[in-house]
C-alpha cells in the first residue's frame, strides 16, 4: 500500500513473485517527513504456485540420422515458482494430430534428443517446451518449426576428372552432388590422391 493509516499495525503486500524470499522494513511518516526505516524482518518465502513463463528461443535440429533435436533457453529461478521444477517437450511431424510428450526432470536442461530408427532424415516436426513444477504443469511456448538430422549422402561426386598444372600440383574437378530432400545438404567434399 503506498500510505497505510497511522492507526493500522499491519498491511498486505501484494504483487510478489511466487517462491522468492522477501523481507520487509516499516517507516513512519509524518507531516514533518519520513524516519528511519525499521529494521528488516525475518526473511519470509512466498508459496509455491504453477509457473507462467514457458521457454524461449524454441529451436534445435541437426544431430545425427533418426534423431530430432530440440533446444531451449533455461527459465531463470527467480521464475520457477516452486520446487520440482522441469521441462515438459511436445511434438509431432508436421500435418499429424497427434503429440508425444516428455518430460525433462532437470531444472540445468536446454536439450532433448528423441532418437527412433522410423524418423526420416530432414523430415519437420512441430515443436512446443512447457514448464512444470511440484504445483501443476504451467505455460506452454509457441510451436517452432524443427528437422530431424540428416543422412550421409547416398551417392558418389561424378565426373571426377584431374589435370596437372605444374611439377607439383593437380587440379581435381567434379559434379557437385545434387540437394536430396532425404540426405540434405553436402557440406564439403573430401579429395583422395594415391
């Protein structure tokens, strides 16, 4: 309350964060001004409730073929509202119903790797990361758009040919690997000589 009558001995204090330690100090005033402040109180805890704030920077992709990597932004403690705080990951391939759902019991996580052998390289899944703790499951982030890994490339460079340009050296040339929707993009070659 910003004034509090001269005759009341106690106030409520209102909007506070869940689960934070606070303490309180007590000054008079008067129409001269304001005292000392009293000394701090005892440090008190506020009560637990569901979080509100759900992850962000939802993205992830990559790892290796049959997996589907998720990553995340760690929600801060002061946010966590309560004890048993953890991650709860939802997903699904695009244009499907249905989601699956785990659960990340560590409040340090910022990854989670779903690996299953059925996953086709680059395929999108939508993507959702929610918070709970020991009060209730809270919010949930925006669905993000995520690949699954790729796959090594199934075929071999054509048309691989060699000129030599001086005592030394050899100009290797070849047709570049086409862009595979399966296999995704080639991120370099690899030249042998023997």
């Amino acid at each position: 309350p910003e004034v509090i009558s001269g005759r009341s001995h106690q106030a409520t204090v209102v909007g506070l964060s869940p689960w934070v330690e606070y303490e309180f100090r007590v000054v008079a005033s008067n129409s001269v001004g304001i005292g000392e402040p009293s000394r701090p109180s005892a440090l008190l805890k506020t009560k637990a409730a569901v979080p509100v704030v759900a992850p962000t920077n939802i993205g992830g992709g990559g790892g290796s073929r049959s997996e589907l990597v998720i990553t995340w932004e760690p929600v801060s403690e002061e946010l966590q509202n309560g004890e048993g705080f953890g991650y709860i990951v939802m997903f699904r391939p695009l244009g499907s119903t249905t989601w699956t759902k785990a659960v990340v019991a560590s409040v340090e996580s910022s990854k989670y790797i779903y690996r299953n052998e059925s996953i086709t390289p680059l395929s999108p899944f939508e993507v959702k990361v929610g918070v709970y703790n020991n009060e209730g499951e809270g919010t949930l982030s925006s669905i993000s758009i995520i690949y699954s890994g790729e796959d090594e490339p199934q075929m071999a460079p054509a048309g691989a040919s060699a000129l030599s340009v001086s005592a030394a050296a050899v100009e290797v040339s070849w047709l570049p690997i086409p862009w595979n929707r399966h296999t995704g993009r080639v991120l370099g070659y690899e030249v042998r000589g023997w």
